[in-house]
C-alpha cells in the first residue's frame, strides 16, 4: 500500500501547566526494561482528551509516553485528536475539512505543537487511521528528532511496511484484536517481523500468556492498551507486556513503580549459580526488530 505525499505542517501555542510531577524509580531489574506507560489521548481521565492540557499533566504525572490519533487538517498539518468528527458546542466538526489554525482555536492541537510545546523526551504513539496523515507526520517527527520515538499504529501490515520504507526510524506497532484477525493471531504474528514491524498493541484482556509467548517468539515487542484500573495493570505488568496505555497515567506509573520494586526484591533474594541474584529472562527468540526497538525504550524522565 503506498503512501501519499502532502504539505507541511506549522507550529502551535502555550501550554497550560500542571501539577508536581510524581517521583519514579529509575532502576530496573537487570535485563528487564521499563514498561513505557503511555497516557492514552494524555492524562484523558483527568483532563479534556487530546488537549495540551492532559499531555502536559501525563508527562508531569511520570508518563513516559503520549497517545493520540492524528489527523490531516485541511490545511495540510497533522493535528490531534481520537475521532475525525468532534462535537464542538453541540456541532459536527471533520477536522480533515478545517485549518489548524481554526481546529487550535477550538482546542485541537498540531503534532509540531506538541512538540514545540513539550519537547521531545517521551514515546509517542499516534493511530495513522487517516491514511493521507502518514508522511507529513514523519515530516514534523523527523524535523523534530524524534523520529526514533514515534510508534505509528495501523491494523495493516502492508500499510505499516510501506510507512516503515519512508522512515527507517519510525516504529511500527500493529493495532488489532483477535477476532478481526483473519486467520487467527499465528499467521500474523509470522508475518509483521517480514513487514518491519516491531510490536502487536492488543486490549490488555487479549493477552495471554501462551499469545504473549507467540507474539515474543516471532521477535515482537507486547503492548496492551485499555489498562484503566490496578487490576488490569497488574495483569499487563504480571505478563510482562513493554508497553501499556491508560487513561491514568499516574496509576499507571505507580504499579510500574509496584511491579519494578517487586522484581527487584525477587531478584535479590533468587541465589544464581555464584550466589548473586539473577533475573529470569522476560525475553525469549532470536534477535529481531522487536528486540532492537527495545533499545529504544528509555527509562529516563521527560524534559
């Protein structure tokens, strides 16, 4: 599938500031890295969904990454919100048929905004639902140096191949569940390595641990969205999942924060063949693009 050229994008405004950031443990068991916790449209249960706002809290609540769907404004700008149609005063507003400068006005901010605005010290995960979006967004992502930062998110492989050829830096997460899949999950997880993409984004109550298992051994990285509460977090993290997305990303960092410090404690308390503590290997398979993507994942705070 091919990808359409469009026009390049502009910056936006302020944002507003949040509170004191919460305090994260930067250490991890050795061999196991940190779990990237992506506020879902930003800290979403606490503020207005895909406005500055709700980013600027989620990186202050200790998010380590940023999610949104991101659409082509008429203007030519990628800009973010979850649907292509939003409500606005009780009106219907296709943000594919207005200017940026129109949508920031009524709290729709650009991709090169966010950026200017928060930096680039997070993960970004963007849905490219709307096609025609893809290659002004690695325009704004690359003139940004974040390339290397930004998941794009499509359910096609063929799609996400094809992005992939545009940008090497780009990460390429398929988004799917398992009853879309035709075929069943086995014949797709084969597939996405071929296609350069480095890891399967399901809802948190499709993983288990035999399709975790399927999805490690082709060499893909484990992504699990939806997680709203302890327990379904708890579940992801017990897993093993890279990446979680939540509307409370302040939740979120504190049972990373819960299931690190667990490890750890295992970790000092397992003997290993000298005595030392060791940590049981959360990885299994060759080297792939998954594992070389993990590279990538940091734990370091955003500035």
């Amino acid at each position: 599938m091919g990808l359409t050229d469009s026009a390049q994008p502009a910056t936006g405004v302020s944002a507003a500031r949040g509170p004191t950031p919460v305090e994260v443990p930067a250490a991890a068991p050795q061999g196991r890295e940190r779990p990237i916790a992506f506020a879902h449209r930003g800290a979403s249960g606490y503020a207005a969904d895909n406005s500055m706002e709700a980013f600027d809290l989620a990186l202050r609540q200790g998010a380590t990454g940023l999610e949104s769907d991101v659409w082509l404004a008429a203007d030519g700008v990628p800009v973010l919100a979850h649907d292509r149609t939003i409500r606005v005063n009780g009106r219907r507003i296709d943000v594919t048929r207005r200017g940026s400068g129109e949508l920031r006005h009524i709290g729709v901010p650009a991709l090169a905004e966010l950026y200017a605005e928060l930096g680039t010290g997070f993960e970004l995960s963007l849905d490219v639902e709307h096609q025609p979006v893809a290659l002004p967004m690695l325009a704004v992502a690359e003139e940004a140096g974040a390339a290397d930062r930004l998941w794009a998110c499509h359910p096609d492989p063929s799609f996400l191949a094809a992005l992939g050829a545009r940008s090497p830096r780009v990460r390429l997460v398929c988004s799917t569940r398992p009853r879309r899949i035709p075929g069943g999950l086995g014949p797709l997880a084969a597939l996405l390595p071929d296609a350069g993409v480095h890891a399967l984004n399901m809802h948190w109550r499709d993983w288990s641990p035999a399709r975790r298992d399927l999805a490690r051994g082709a060499g893909l990285l484990v992504f699990a969205w939806d997680a709203q509460d302890e327990s379904s977090m708890d579940r992801a993290l017990g897993l093993g999942v890279d990446a979680i997305y939540s509307d409370y990303p302040d939740r979120l960092v504190s049972a990373i924060a819960r299931s690190m410090a667990a490890e750890l404690a295992t970790t000092a308390t397992e003997p290993g063949p000298s005595g030392a503590g060791v940590v049981q290997g959360l990885e299994a398979g060759p080297a792939s693009a998954g594992r070389r993507a993990r590279k990538h994942i940091r734990t370091r705070r955003p500035r």
